[in-house]
C-alpha cells in the first residue's frame, strides 16, 4: 500500500548514464511515477542498488511532511 507521503518510481538506468550521475555530471533523476507524478530526487539515493548493469527495478520513496527525501525501498514483486 502506498502511502501520501511515498511515491512509486519504476526505473531502469544503465551503467553509462549511472557513472555519469556517480561522477557528477548529473546530480538528480527525474523519473515518471506509477501514479503519473513527475518526480525529482537525488542520485546518490540509489547508490546501494547499482548494479553492474546499472539501476533497475520498482522502488518506493518516502518523503517527510516538508517533501524531504526519508527512504527508499526496492519494492517486491
């Protein structure tokens, strides 16, 4: 169940596009939510799920009531 305060993102990044995140040429990811939502958040909260292959996968953000990044969990099928 997705709450008022999360968002769920269905990403696919590859490694090129990670690496230039990683050396900061690119700072945040802009993703479409399953809900239609354009959201904004900072790449450096994906770092724990990079692949060789990249990002991939379902996640749901939780942000505080001032919109501030909280969590973010690999969502499971």
């Amino acid at each position: 169940m997705i709450l008022a305060n999360q968002v769920e993102i269905q990403l696919t990044i590859n490694a090129d596009e990670y690496l230039k995140m990683y050396q900061g040429k690119a700072n945040d990811v802009v993703a479409r939510a399953v809900d239609g939502r354009r959201i904004r958040f900072p790449a450096r909260i994906l770092q724990r799920f990079v692949t060789r292959e990249g990002v991939s996968g379902a996640f749901v953000i939780t942000f505080d009531e001032a919109n501030r990044f909280r969590s973010i969990e690999r969502k499971l099928r």
